[in-house]
C-alpha cells in the first residue's frame, strides 16, 4: 500500500473513531442515560438533560480531545528536536514544574479565580514555563548549547521540581487527596470556558509546526547539514522548544500531567505512515486527541461509584497497543 | 459572650428581609466563604458532600430533604440508602446536577475548584468550614440550621450538646490529673495531630495533654524518638473497627522500641471509633464524653 493511501485510510479511520468517540462520551456517564433521551435532547423536545449533555458532557469530551492534541504534538515535536524516541511532552521539566505551582498553590491556599483561569492554573503555567526558561538558560554556553545538555538538565530540573513537590505535600497532608488528583491528571472539571482558553493555543501551534515541518524533516539530518541546506537551525529550534513548551505547560495547567499520550502517539503514527513531519504533526494531534477522548470515557465510566483519574488509562490503553504496533512492525 | 455575638451576627447577616417579598420572608444567609445565599422557601432537594454534614442534616430531622450523599456518608444507617453522587474530593458533577439540588452544602475538603463549577452550572452551594476547636461544631450546626429553615431544631441540638459538653466538664472537675497522651490517628504509625486540628481540642476537653499539642500544625507524623521522649501515659487510637484497633494496638505492643513508654507499661491504650471522632459534626460531644471516661473513670463514677 502507498503511503498516500495509508494516510487516506488513517484519516478515514480516525474520523469515525473521532464520530464515534463523541457519541458514546455524549450518551454514556456516572448518570445513565439513554441514546433516545439524546436523541430527545437534539431534537428540542426534551431539555431536561440539558446541563448533562451541554455543560458537562460535550464541553468534557473537548476538552479531552484538545488536550489529547496538545500533548501528542508537543512529544511529536520534541522527539524530532531531540532526534531520541524517548522525548515526550515532559522530558524538560515541564510537567515537573507546573504540578509544583499547582501544589505551592494549593499549600499556600491560593485558591481563587482570575479572568476565568483559576490561580491554580496560572501558577502551573507559568511555573511550567518558568523552568524550561530556566533550563535553557542553564544550558546555553556562550550563546549555544548542546541538545545532550538540555535533555540532561531538563531531567535534573524536573527531578528538582518533583522533589519540592513532595516535600511541600508532606508539610501540608491535608492538601495531598486533592493534590494526587492534579498530578495524576482529570478532565472531571471541564467547561467551555477552558475548552475556549485552550483552542487558540493549540490552533496556533499547530501552525506554526505545519510551517517549520520540512525544516524539522531537514534536522533529521544533522544540524550541520540542514544548516547547508538552508535551514536556519538555531532559530527553528528556538521557536520549535518554545511551541512544544507552551502546549504542554497550557495541558498541565488546566487538567493536571497526564502522561503516555505524547510519548506513544507519535510513535504509533511514525509506525503507520513515517517519519515525514509534515504529516506526522497533523496526524499526531487528530490521533491524540481521538485517544484522549476515549481513555476519558473509560475514566469516567468504568467505576460506577468513583471516576479515576486519566493517568491510569492512558497508560493501560496506550502501552499494549504500543507494544502490539512495536511487535507487527518488526514481524 | 460567645453566644451573644453569635445573636448579633445571626441578626446581621441571617434575618436580612428583602424589600418588596411577597407574603413569604425571604432569608439572605452568609457562608464561610462569604457567599451570601437569598433563600425564599426552605430547601426541599439537599445534597451534602461530606459525611459530617450528612450526619448533621439528619440530626436536623431532614433526612428526608436529603437526595444525596458521598460515598463515605455511612451514618446514620438511613444515609446508606441515598443517591452517591461520588466522593469528598471527587463528587461527579453530572450526578449532583441530575438531581436538580435546590442546595449543595460543602464542606472543608471538598475542592473550591469543584465547588466554582457546581456554582458555574448554576447550583446553589453552601459551603462551611472546620473548627478548631469541638464547641465550633455549634456554629456549624446553627448555619446549616438557619440554610435549611431548620433554625429553631438547631438551636434545641445545640443546647442538648452543650449541656452535654458542660456535663463532662463538670465531673471532670472531680478527676486526677491529666494523663499525657498520644493520639493516634491511622492504628499504625506515628501519625497524630497538633496544635491546629479539633481533635487537640477533644483531648483537652476530655482532661488529657496531647504530647503533640505544642506542633502549630494540623496532622503531623511523629517521630519516634520524641515519642519514647514524650513518654505518653495513654495511647487513644482511633480505628473504624475492634479488629482495625487491635491492630492498631498490637502494632505498638510489638515494637520493642517503646517497651518502656508509660502507656504500654500500664497497657492504657483505647479506642475511639474513628468516623465519629475525626467527621465534624454533632458526634463529637458524645466522644468527648466517652474519652473522659475512659481516661477518668473514677470522676465518673457516683455519677447517677
């Protein structure tokens, strides 16, 4: 099979899994309703589920595909600059340093709403961002660094961030119920308000890696190399680290780390149709944000009493499928 | 003095009419996040999101107003049988919402992020907050009261539990003096509570010393050295079961590091069922009691 054909039968497939995806994260929830009763719902004759499935549900199955998006394009872009498979959304420190300004928020009793954003939030982004500022400064050596080095200090940052982390939880106990819920990541809380603040961010994003694909298809090659092909590395890396950042400082700060996504969805899209990135970045978002919606569906719906927090899915979901994919692929 | 301000503060913020009601005195009630609620008629449909709220609704007579509960929400037995609408930090928003609540009533505990969604899906909820102190839970059974138009069953609750608090103060008066003693609060470990929590304040109210009382914190985990150093006279530890205690209690039977701390010497360790001492609510006072007498049986005893 053709790779355009392949990539026309990945869209196919993801449109229906994306279809079917809403549905079933529109009729199915903690409250049972029936597919009739949505049915209902749509044609204006029956309202009273109205805040189900227009407050709650929809703006929740959104927001888990806008995550989904961010953070597979985020490990999509990140596993291209550093040339290293096992680069994911977090591998700078970021998860590390937005959970601790969610955790000092919450230690500190900060909790209040700003313009909509909770401080919770704004503290998790800009500590988010804060540290991979940090961590390139650190790494920059007479104005240029070394990817090793930033891969390297990254990995210090974050292991910093996450013990400061545990230590503020352990000086204040009573915060930790609440805290376990922010670092294992859940879209329990979401609205059209943070599905809106979440959108232009992953648009913009998105475009902008659209428009630097070919320069990353050329950093494949060895920096020098695309620098002679008319790459202008060190700028395209500035601007890709500073894209990758943002995405997944603005996933962390509004539904908590969630891993695996941005690690294993590019992955199973580089299987399926190469390593082209001006592919694999449109294809990594659709394909993230469908899977995200659906291990939401399973969080939310595999307990009846509890939901669980989506960590716990991704990584259940995502790693035999990875596996699987891993296995055909060498066979 | 104390109830005095209360009178005023309920004059102030609880009995302001509005202008212009017809018929009906609507009520404008203020919570502990400075929320104020107009409430026009008494609430019919109530959910509670933490266990002691639940138990202070039914010893309102409400049980029947209350539509649902956490999942934790086990006493009395009636709140069994009530909707779960999930847990203390994890309520679903979906099922409190499908119960069309005309009150939520929160509690310390519960996210205020959660709580700003449920008022986002434009739900009333009511949200109070822990004392320090035991005699606190009065205030939060009278708010609860004066939300649910249940003021004066309140008020009655209220002075039955004072009564019962002075009781314990008064035979008190008659016991030796306050054994040293050492909270725990999991049946395993160190883990206590300091200066901050209202369980400091049962054990002072129940005439014994918390050897961690002097930690300006809310729950601590201690270390042993300065268990052994502290050398409490009793252990009180708090379990949901006679097996959880006996556990609880073996576990510090078998450490041969605490052989010679005064409590396992003497073997004064006790029991005091863990939800009705650590859930904030109307229990308190009847545990209060029952520590006293465990730890001064002798004050108790011409007792009619």
């Amino acid at each position: 099979m053709s790779l355009k054909s392949k990539r026309g039968f990945l869209l196919l497939g993801l449109a229906g899994l994306f279809a079917a995806g809403f549905l079933l994260s529109m009729v199915s929830g903690q409250v049972r309703t029936s597919p009739a009763a949505f049915v209902d719902f749509l044609l204006g004759n029956d309202q009273s589920l109205r805040t189900i499935f227009w407050e709650i549900r929809l703006p929740r199955a959104i927001l888990a595909f806008l995550i989904g998006a961010c953070l597979s394009l985020a490990g999509a872009i990140l596993q291209g600059y550093f040339q290293n498979p096992m680069a994911d959304p977090f591998v700078v420190g970021v998860s590390s340093g937005a959970s601790l300004g969610a955790v000092l928020c919450l230690v500190l009793g900060l909790q209040a709403s700003l313009a909509g954003f909770s401080t919770q939030s704004l503290f998790a982004f800009l500590s988010g961002y804060g540290i991979v500022l940090l961590v390139y400064a650190l790494s920059l050596k007479k104005g240029f660094f070394k990817v090793e080095t930033l891969l390297l200090t990254g990995v210090a940052a974050g292991a910093l961030a996450s013990s400061l982390t545990s230590f503020f939880l352990f000086l204040r106990t009573d915060s930790y119920e609440q805290a376990v819920f922010w670092l294992l990541g859940s879209f329990q809380l979401a609205s059209w308000k943070q599905a809106g603040a979440v959108a232009p961010y992953l648009f913009i994003c998105l475009a902008i890696s659209q428009w630097l694909a070919k320069d990353m298809n050329l950093l494949s090659l060895g920096d020098e190399t695309a620098q002679s092909l008319g790459c202008p590395v060190p700028r395209v890396r500035k601007i890709f680290l500073a894209t990758a950042t943002l995405l997944a400082a603005v996933s962390v700060s509004v539904s908590g780390v969630i891993g695996f996504v941005g690690l294993v969805v590019p992955h199973w899209i580089r299987i399926l149709i190469g390593p082209d990135h001006r592919f694999l970045f449109a294809f990594s978002t659709l394909t993230g944000g469908v899977f995200l919606v659906f291990c939401d569906l399973i969080a939310r719906t595999i307990l009846s009493s509890a939901e669980l927090p989506i960590g716990i899915i991704t990584a259940a979901v995502g790693a035999p499928f990875f596996i699987y994919l891993l296995h055909r692929k060498k066979g | 003095m104390r109830l005095g301000i209360n009178a005023l503060i309920a004059l102030c913020l609880g009995l302001i009419p509005m202008i212009g009601g017809a018929g009906q005195k609507p009520l404008t009630v203020t919570d502990d996040l400075g929320h104020s609620f107009p409430i026009s008629s008494p609430p019919r449909k109530i959910v509670s999101l933490s266990p002691n709220v639940t138990e202070i609704l039914f010893s309102l007579g409400l049980g029947g107003a209350i539509l649902g509960v956490t999942r934790f929400c086990d006493y009395p037995s009636e709140a069994l049988s009530k909707e779960k609408i999930g847990g203390v930090v994890d309520p679903s928003l979906e099922k409190i919402q499908a119960l069309h609540p005309d009150l939520v009533i929160a509690f310390q505990g519960n996210p205020l992020r959660v709580l700003d969604r449920l008022k986002d899906l434009g739900v009333s909820v009511f949200t109070l907050r822990e004392g320090r102190r035991v005699e606190e839970v009065f205030q939060t059974i009278e708010k609860i009261g004066r939300v649910t138009w249940t003021s004066e069953k309140a008020a009655d609750l209220v002075a039955a539990l004072g009564a019962g608090l002075s009781r314990t103060q008064g035979a008190l008066r008659k016991a030796g003096p306050n054994p040293r003693v050492f909270l725990s609060l999991h049946g395993s470990g160190l883990w206590t509570c300091g200066h901050e929590s209202f369980l400091n304040d049962l054990l002072d109210q129940a005439g014994a010393v918390n050897i961690a009382g002097g930690v300006a914190r809310n729950w601590i985990l201690m270390g042993r050295e300065s268990f052994i150093q502290q050398d409490p006279e009793a252990i009180v530890i708090l379990a949901k079961s006679g097996a959880d205690f006996i556990q609880g209690r073996e576990w510090f039977q078998n450490e041969p590091v605490f052989k010679k701390v005064a409590a396992l010497r003497s073997g004064r360790i006790y029991h005091l069922d863990e939800n009705a001492a650590s859930r904030f609510g109307p229990r308190l006072i009847a545990m209060t009691e029952h520590l006293a007498r465990l730890l001064h049986p002798e004050a108790f005893e011409r007792q009619p």
